[in-house]
C-alpha cells in the first residue's frame, strides 16, 4: 500500500498517513534516507524507494528548523541536519567536518564539495562568490567610505572662474582702458610690489598700537611725516587712527588737515569723565580727506607747559579705548616733562631725520641718549626716516647714511622730496607725486610688521 509524503507548514516533522486514516489518528514519522541515493523518497511497506522525475532524481529533501530558521537535509548518510552557511535558503548545507558548502548529486552518489572561486580582496571569508543556481547571492567586497563629493564643495575658488587682476598703472594700464576693458594683460611687477606693500598694511592688530615720532632737530620733517604716515595707514585700514600732538612748544599737527574745531587735548581731559563713546570724543579731534583724526595740543605756551607725563598717560589712556593706532609727534626735546611717558607706553619707534651731515647727526644723537637711559629694546626694534631726499643730495652719501642707521635700528625707509609736501599746508595724498606715494607705503609697511609682536608682548606681559 502506497502512502505520499508530505511537509507541512515547513514543521520539524514529516507526516505519515494511511489510507483511511482520519488526521487525528495519523502518526509523525520520520523516515531516514536511504544510504544509497539522495532525493524525495515515497514510503511503503516495502521501504523508501527513489522516484523518477523527467529522467532525473529530485534534489534531497529539506527541513526548516523554527529555531534556526534554516534549511536542512534529511538523511543521505550524513551526521544530521547542517544550516546553510550565511542563513540562506538553497540546498547548500555546510558539512562541519569538511567546512564547506555542498550539492546534491542527483545521480545519488552523495552529497559534493562545491568548486569555489577565489575570493577577491576584501571579501567576506566564507561567503562562496557569484550567484550558483538555488544559492545564496552574491554579496561584492565592501565599499570604501566616500569623502565628499565636488558637489559639496561649495568654495569662491571652485565655483567663480579665476580672471587675472587688472593692471593699475603703465602701459598695460593704458591698453587695458583703451580696449575698453578687454585687453588684459595682468598686473605689472610694480602692481604686485604694491599690493603686497597693502597686504602688509592690513596686518591683523589686536588692542592699540601706539608708535612715538621722535627728532632733535626741528625743522626735519617729523610733524609732516607724522601726518602721512598716520593718512597712509587710515586711507588703507579699516580701524581708526588719530594722531596727537604732544609738542610744548605750539605743535603744528593741526595745521596739516583742515580744522574741524578748535578744541585742543586740554579740553578733552578736562571732560574726559563725560566721554562714553567714540561720538563724544570725536567732538575733540579733527578729520582729514584721509580718515586721519588729529588732536591737538594747546597753543598758549604759558598752558601747554602744564602738559604732563601724568596727562599724556591719561589722554592715551583714554584714546586707546576708541583707536587702533595712536601716532604721537613729540617736540624736540627729550627731557620735557611728557616724554617720559611717550617712550613707556610707546610700542615702536620712528626716528626722523634729513639727508644733511647735522640732521643724521641729531637722529644719532637721538639713539645715543635713548641707550643710555634704558630704552635700548625700544630703539631695536625703532624705524629709521630719512625724509625729503633730494634726487641730487650733493656730497651726502645716502647709502652709507642707510648703513649707519641700519645697524641700530630695525629698517630705515627713505622719503623723497615732494613739491606738495615743501608747502608746509594741509597734506592731501592724491596730490603727492608717485613715487612718494609708494615710499610712503613701504614705511607703513615696515611700521606694520611689528603688529604681531606687539600682540605678543602685550599677552607676555
């Protein structure tokens, strides 16, 4: 008698049912392989016996444990059921013994080792590659992290199309305007030379830089360089400078911009309790074209005599709260009662003078006495001025004049004589000459290199 066999909602157990037998009186059976060939088997009296499909042996039967959720073999002389290597439904149990995935032969020899390829770098160990018929899918090696992509890189430099700057003087200026703006050839040497010179300028400055102006001799140009190079440093910069005129003996400082008004540093510490903002201390100073504010001093001499050093220190005191340069044009005298003051609170020195025998003598002298009263690490790091080079000096050696300088002081810059300048009225830099112009820069410039130093003496001290 003829029974089928049957595997119900993928239970541990096969079924055995005779005819006439209600399902209630059915007994689970399980019946092994035979030893001999591989397949599903029917169940009869006279035992398990192959069934031909189409020519060919069905593939062994399978098992789905609920606890390992996997398929397994029956039978075929093997130890017991084998969860497929990765989980995956197929008929590729992994035999223990032998730790690799196999087939079914369906000519009953048993159960076969599967050729595998070689695994590419990086591929999960013991997963088979490629797709085999029933197995499991192929999985490919992992991917590595992606940075990101050029679609996050959102930069000016990425996005905007890199054009050459317009030339600013010359004959490459005088194409580039006479093409109407078509023709450019890019910036000259000197074009480069200057905008490195503004670079430097523009240097970052924390807190206030004071810088002191200092001469022996009258008559030098100190009040008139004091002027250009505080203009300089205000038409290029973006903070605010101003300039004090701390000469007793009726400075000329507010001479060289037009006067705003008639208010003198006398007056501004006489209300210096009323000032809380920029506003209120700007009634006190002059402006010139250039953004450059001047204070200036008294012009009774019998009143500016009472211009102390406890009076510098407080007028600088309260600037610095409103100022990112304090330019100071001290009087030709060293031992006047403010310049004690001057030199203490000042972060550098430029040191005047002129192209003559007696004006680099007083500038010396200005260094010799500087020395001598303790002030040598000030005048290291101070700037040497020659101003109002004629191009014909006479007899003077320029160049050996630079030397002497050079050897005490940290630069010397050279200013060239400059019709507009010899006037001795108010300063307006557009009417300066070239080549004063660009002196004038390389002196703001040089000044300017020491604006990292100074922040890092003021966080030293």
């Amino acid at each position: 008698m003829t029974g089928r066999y049957e595997e119900p909602d993928n239970r541990q157990e096969a079924h055995w049912q005779q005819p006439g037998a209600s399902a209630q009186q059915a007994e689970p059976v399980v019946r092994p392989a035979d030893p001999g060939a591989s397949g599903p088997f029917p169940v009869d009296s006279s035992g398990p016996q192959p069934i031909p499909m189409d020519g060919q042996q069905a593939p062994q039967p399978m098992y789905v444990d609920p606890a390992n959720s996997g398929p397994y073999p029956v039978g075929g002389g093997r130890s017991g059921p084998h969860p497929v290597a990765g989980g995956a439904s197929g008929p590729y149990p992994v035999d223990p013994a032998n730790s690799g995935p196999y087939f079914v032969d369906p000519t009953g020899s048993g159960p076969q080792r599967v050729q595998q390829p070689a695994y590419p770098p990086g591929y999960p160990p013991g997963v088979p590659v490629g797709t085999p018929p029933g197995g499991m899918p192929a999985q490919g090696p992992p991917r590595a992290p992606q940075g990101p992509g050029p679609q996050q890189d959102l930069s000016s430099a990425q996005l905007i199309k890199q054009v050459k700057r317009p030339p600013q003087s010359g004959w490459r200026r005088a194409i580039y305007v006479a093409s109407g703006r078509t023709i450019n050839l890019g910036e000259s040497r000197d074009d480069l030379h200057r905008r490195e010179l503004i670079t430097r300028v523009n240097q970052p400055l924390h807190g206030c830089y004071k810088i002191a102006m200092l001469s022996l001799k009258g008559g030098v140009g100190k009040t008139t360089t004091t002027t250009t190079l505080g203009s300089t440093f205000s038409s290029l910069r973006g903070d605010r400078v101003i300039a004090v005129d701390a000469n007793p003996d009726r400075g000329t400082l507010a001479q060289k911009i037009p006067l705003e008004t008639t208010a003198t540093v006398r007056h501004l510490l006489r209300d210096a309790s009323r000032v809380r903002r920029y506003s209120d201390i700007r009634a006190y100073t002059s402006q010139g074209p250039s953004r450059l504010e001047v204070l200036a001093s008294e012009q009774d001499p019998a009143v500016s005599e009472a211009f102390s050093e406890q009076d510098y220190r407080r007028t600088v005191e309260l600037l610095e709260h409103f100022y990112n340069i304090v330019l100071t044009d001290c009087g030709t005298g060293l031992m006047h009662s403010a310049m004690k003051g001057v030199l203490e609170l000042a972060d550098s020195l430029v040191i005047v003078s002129s192209g003559s025998v007696d004006g680099a003598r007083s500038a010396s002298a200005t260094l010799d006495w500087l020395d001598a009263h303790g002030y040598r690490d000030l005048v290291s790091r101070s700037v040497a001025v020659i101003n109002s080079v004629r191009p014909r000096s006479g007899k003077v050696d320029l160049d050996k004049l630079g030397q002497h300088f050079a050897a005490r002081c940290r630069a010397v810059c050279r200013i060239p004589f400059d019709p507009h300048l010899e006037e001795g009225a108010e300063i307006e830099l557009d009417r300066l000459a070239p080549a004063t112009r660009l002196a004038l820069l390389e002196l703001a410039a040089t000044v300017a290199d020491d604006f990292p130093h100074a922040s890092a003496r003021s966080r030293n001290q």
